[in-house]
C-alpha cells in the first residue's frame, strides 16, 4: 500500500522503494553527508548497488520510483519457534556481525573489495563457506537488517500442502507387511473417493468412514463372477487403495460445516458447532428499548386443569420478551397456543407494553412500583420467522409504529438473548416443579415411572412462579459475560438487568416511548367473529353482554330478524370480557353472563379444554343413557305382552263392541275408586298384599250386578 507523499520525503535506511516496472528495493545505507546510497533487489540474490539521491528525488517527482509501505518484514511469535530455528537464527546473526567488525566503516562493506576480505576472514574463522556468509548478508539487508530475517524458512522444505508428481514408484511410505506395494492415488481414484463420499458418508444415515470405505471397495474395486452353481461374488481386483490412503484424502477433502450439514441437518450445525461471534447487545445500538427480543418455546413441565385437577393438560407454551441491551425481561406469556401461534406473541407483547402491577396480582404476587417498571413502545423487534410474520401484525406495525426484524431459519446466535433467558428459566424450574418431563431425544425407559402422572400444577400457579423468577431475573441475577461501558464502571453500575436499565434511562442512552393503555390493547388484541344471539354475545360458546348492548336492543332484534356477526376483539389470557370498537374508536366493553362464572379469569385454551371436557363427559353419558334407555324400551315390551296376554285369556267374546264401548267415564270413574280404596288399604297394611277383611271392604263397594268389574277386581287381587 503506497504512502501519500508530501512534496519530496527524505531517504531513510530500510526504507521500501518500487520502480515503475514493478521491482521492490530496500535501502540498505544512506550517507547523510554525501548524495551515496545503497539499495537490494527483494528479488533475487545480488549485492546491494549505488544510487544518487538526486536520482532517486528526480524519480519520485515522476512515476518513476514509489515509496512503499513496508509489508515484507518477517512477523514472527517467539513462542512458536522451534529450538532448531532460534540456534539457525542466532547463528547466522553471529556470522553477520562478525562480518560487519572486519570493515572500518559502514560504507565499507558495501564496496567489492572490502566486503570479499570480511566474507573470507570470517568464513576461515567460522569454518563455513564463503556462499554461506553471502547468503546471510543478504537475507539480513532483505529482511531490513533485524535478526528475524534470518531465520530458516523450514515451512518451504517439502513441498508441504503440495500434491507430490505421481511417478512409476509409489509415493509415501512403503509398505512393512504384505507384498503389495499399493497404488498411487490418481484424479481418478480421487473422484471415486469423493463419489462414495457423497454416496455412503454425507447422508442421514451417518455411516462410519469404515463402512464407507467397505462399500466404495464393493461397488469400485471388485469384479463380480459367477460360480459353478449359478450364484454370484465378489472379488477384490488385484491392487486397491488402502483405508490409511482413503482416511488421509477424506481428510484434504471433508469440509466440516458440509460434513455436520448433511449427515445431522443444517440447523444443528447452526445450533451447536457453528462460530460464535459477536454478541446481541451490539444490535441494540448500545440503547434500552431499541431493540427487544421474543421467542417462545414449550416448558418440559406437565399441567393440570385448573377446573378439574384430575385433568392433565400437558405442557405449556412460554413466550419471553427480553430487552437486548439491558436484557430486562420486558414481558411474557404463557399459554396452551400452538408453537408458532400470532396470539400467544402479541400476548406477550401486550404484556410487554402495559403495566405489571395489576397483572401479578391477579396471580397473587404483589410487587412493588419499581420491581418491574416497565411499559413502553420498543423501536424494533427482533424475532423468528412465522409467529409475527404476515399480514396479522400489520396492524401493530402501522398504529404502534414498530418495525418486525425476522431471524433466518436456523440462526438462534442471533437472539442469543432470549435464548439464554428462555434456557435459564427452564434450569430454575427443573428441580422444583413435578410432572417435569424428560427433555431432549432420550426415551423413558422400559419401567421408568411417567413423569407426567406426577403433575399437580396449574398454568395459574405456574405463571406465579415464572413471575417471581423474573422478577429475581430483573433485579438481583449478576449477568457475568456481560460487558460494561466505561461510564457504568465509572458509576459502580452493577451487572444487574434493572440496574443497567435505571442507568441508560438517566444517561439519556434510550428514549421511553408510551401510549394509552387502551390504544396498545386495540392494536395488540386478537381479532375474530361473535354472533349476536337472542341469548347474547356469542363467542367460543360463551355468552357476553353489556349496558350499551341492552339499550339498542341487540338481543331483541336477533331474536326477531335473526343472528348477526360482529366483529371483535379478545385478551386469549382471559375471557372474562371482549371488546368491540364504538363510532368513535373506543374500545365497547362486553362482559361474561353471571351464571357462566366458572369461565371466570380463564384463558381461551382453559376454556376449550372445559368445552372438551364437557363434552367428553356428554359423550360417555350419552352412551350409558342409550344403554339404559334399551333395557327400557325392553321392559316396556314386556310388561305390554304380559298384559296382552293376561287379556286375552280373560276376553269375553259374548260381549258387543257397542256394550265395552258404553259408560266409559263411568267405568273410570268407579276404577278410580277401586285405586284410591287399594291404596288407602295399602298404606294400613305392613304387608305387600291386601288382606281379606280388606278386600271383603273393597267387593262391598263394588256393584254385585257388574260381572266384568268383579271379575277385574279380582284379577287384581290375585295379582
């Protein structure tokens, strides 16, 4: 790299030169008395030569000669050196000094003649030849006269990371057993080494290197013969490449992001063995609330319904909002929404942005005001693709006046913040919590007690215990790897999440950016369709009403003209109420019906598993109903046979059709009165039948005249 020249610099010793064809010269001696220096080619081995200074000037005020920048100067650790190199080294610089003693002067050794008496007295002296002292001169003057240039060049012998010619003999080593000799590893072993490569080893299968090379011998070095009974094998063809030659190329070939790409998927190779570089505070601009950091993942922990603790639930989904720079924990959510769900993000959004006091004591954790005293508008946030990816959080984008950063798939270094965060609140939770669930890819064993059944809290409760882990987060966890500014260490500012934040916000490193609670929520709130019903507001089965909804008349005229769809908004944490938005863009409040109470302060996922559970219990009631209702329909088949055929012994034919049919209300009327009279004898007996004073009452009362009443009435008796 060429320096800028100002007017005409001095000629220094050592200084690097470039002529306008290219070639590179040092100045080895400059004489500030005379016009004399001395310069050396770079290029080759010949002794320095005389130049004038006014040559040398007249040069660089044309493109003749350049002044360079000194980039051939040998950079050596002291460390790293051999002993074999430091005794090179050392030696070589004695034979340079003592070549310089035999002169009188330091232009001295520049001249033929002088210089040819010191190499030969020194030589004679330090018996080597005459060349030798040569060449360490002029490495020395090279190398710009320091004893690092004089150290062996041992990493050129060999030829090393140099393919060797391939000749009649085999190279490397030769072989200590067998009589083989082997073979040589030409371009065309090579491609079938790379081919078997990508065939057997690259692949999801993971195949070892040994069996890779079992199969490329296989389908490349034997030749396939049929035997007397018709049957085919395998021979291996007289010369083949060893697994040693095989292993050395794999390694001059393997490329170790391809290699964990294909044979584990690219996303553990950026999860687990890629570099790590930088960090997620520098994508912060060095500001609190610039840049937040959201993602969710499912808690290795097993639930119970809160309605039915007999219930188990599964795991919840936990969403994390997370402050890059400070790495507050600005907010979160936890919920049973799907993984890349938009509800349970904008949840924790919402949670984010608004204050917190009123949302932990619903849970039952009173906090203090500045314990987590955060609510305000973040300039970006930083996120996976997918959950606050699409037209959902338009929006959120246009009203909120954030703009959503995406993360490529498989890149989670990128918000290693909250990644950290989501991990150590995983850790904390583990030791304390039951029906925590085995993690990862390992399977219970055969035996092994299910974690699951173990499970006896609710998605309340343990949104109780993240809260108070949170708040430890924020206010007492000392972030160790993390990097202070020299204006918190000037502070004493502590490595603590609140800490931190407390200090941007009074040093002006960040601007808080708030707006009415009720505009957040009608922003950040889900959308979705009710019905207007005779009954009320009809949302997810439940049923809301409110004082503006009874004055129009909403329920009477869709009782009158039919149901009507309304468009709506709702908190998924908490159906307690919906919202809709008035003329004049407030948000209309619609609250639960009072005898639907038991969906009180619950979650639409809470809500869902109720209306599950409900209708499980429905189902299975259902069946034992219709299981009884056959024997019904059974017993009643019977008692109606056995009645027909009590009447058909008893039938009279002699009797018309117009007599049976005559004084019908009568006959009741007397029937009437033989039930009452049974009865009232019923009740005085202790006995199941009637006795015979009692029946001898009952056939008093009875006309003698009626034969079928009297006969009936004993029928019953005799029942």
């Amino acid at each position: 790299m060429k320096h800028k020249r100002s007017g005409i610099m001095d000629i220094l010793d050592n200084m690097l030169l470039q002529s306008v064809e290219g070639n590179l010269m040092r100045v080895t001696w400059c004489d500030r008395v005379s016009s004399h220096i001395y310069v050396i080619d770079l290029e080759g081995k010949r002794w320095p030569y005389l130049m004038m200074k006014e040559a040398v000037y007249g040069e660089l005020k044309t493109p003749g000669i350049d002044i360079m920048q000194d980039d051939v100067l040998i950079h050596v650790d002291e460390d790293s050196l051999s002993k074999a190199q430091i005794a090179r080294r050392d030696k070589a610089m004695e034979v340079v000094l003592h070549v310089l003693e035999q002169v009188d002067n330091s232009q001295q050794i520049f001249i033929s003649k002088y210089r040819i008496k010191a190499i030969k007295r020194t030589a004679t002296i330090m018996q080597i030849s005459i060349s030798t002292v040569k060449n360490y001169l002029i490495e020395y003057w090279v190398g710009g006269k320091v004893p690092n240039s004089l150290l062996p060049s041992f990493n050129k012998c060999g030829a090393r990371g140099k393919e060797k010619a391939i000749g009649e003999r085999k190279r490397g080593r030769p072989r200590k057993y067998g009589n083989q000799t082997g073979i040589n590893i030409d371009e065309n072993i090579k491609r079938i080494f790379k081919t078997s490569l990508g065939r057997y080893y690259y692949s999801q299968k993971q195949n070892s290197l040994k069996t890779t090379y079992d199969l490329m011998m296989k389908d490349f070095f034997t030749i396939e013969k049929v035997k007397k009974d018709g049957g085919k094998t395998h021979i291996l063809k007289s010369n083949q490449p060893t697994y040693h030659q095989f292993y050395y190329w794999f390694k001059l070939f393997n490329n170790r992001k391809h290699e964990i790409s294909k044979r584990h998927g690219t996303r553990i190779y950026f999860q687990k063995h890629r570099a790590i570089i930088g960090n997620s505070t520098d994508d912060s601009g060095l500001l609190v609330s610039n840049l937040w950091q959201t993602d969710s993942t499912p808690l290795n922990i097993t639930l119970v319904s809160s309605i039915n603790r007999n219930i188990i639930v599964g795991k919840p989904l936990l969403h994390l909002v997370v402050d890059a720079y400070s790495r507050v924990i600005v907010g979160f959510n936890l919920s049973f929404e799907s993984l890349n769900a938009y509800s349970g993000a904008m949840t924790a959004l919402l949670n984010s942005m608004t204050n917190k006091k009123e949302f932990c004591s619903k849970f039952g954790v009173e906090i203090d005001d500045n314990e987590w005293d955060v609510a305000c508008i973040p300039s970006k946030i930083f996120t996976d693709r997918g959950e606050l990816n699409g037209k959902q959080i338009e929006s959120a984008i246009d009203g909120l006046g954030i703009s959503i950063q995406n993360s490529p798939s498989y890149r989670p270094e990128l918000k290693g913040t909250v990644e950290q965060a989501l991990n150590q609140i995983q850790i904390q939770l583990a030791p304390h919590v039951d029906g925590a669930s085995i993690s990862g890819k390992r399977v219970r064993e055969r035996g092994e007690s299910d974690l699951r059944l173990k499970a006896n809290l609710t998605i309340e409760e343990l949104t109780a215990i993240i809260i108070k882990l949170i708040i430890f987060h924020n206010n007492y966890h000392v972030m160790q790897d993390y990097e202070l500014t020299e204006e918190m260490l000037e502070q004493d500012i502590e490595k603590i999440p609140m800490k931190i934040w407390n200090f941007c916000l009074r040093n002006q490193k960040g601007q808080l950016r708030t707006l009415p609670t009720e505009y957040i929520r009608m922003h950040l709130l889900q959308s979705d369709k009710a019905t207007i019903t005779s009954r009320g507001v009809k949302f997810k089965k439940l049923l809301y009403t409110s004082e503006l909804s009874l004055q129009r008349n909403w329920f009477e005229s869709a009782r009158h003209n039919g149901s009507k769809r309304l468009n709506i908004k709702f908190d998924a944490r908490d159906l307690t109420e919906i919202y809709t938005i008035n003329e004049d863009g407030s948000l209309h409040t619609l609250k639960l019906l009072n005898h639907l109470s038991k969906y009180k302060s619950k979650s639409i996922a809470e809500v869902e598993q109720i209306n599950n559970y409900e209708k499980e219990m429905e189902v299975k009631s259902k069946q034992k109903e219709l299981e009884k209702k056959m024997q019904l329909l059974s017993d009643i088949d019977e008692i109606t046979s056995r009645g027909k055929l009590k009447t058909e012994t008893v039938k009279d034919d002699t009797i018309s059709k117009t007599r049976k049919l005559r004084g019908i209300k009568n006959n009741q009327k007397r029937e009437r009165e033989i039930q009452r009279e049974i009865f009232k004898n019923e009740k005085q007996s202790e006995g199941l039948y009637t006795s015979s004073k009692n029946m001898e009452s009952v056939t008093n009362y009875i006309n003698k005249d009626n034969v079928e009443e009297l006969t009936l009435f004993r029928q019953l008796r005799d029942e």
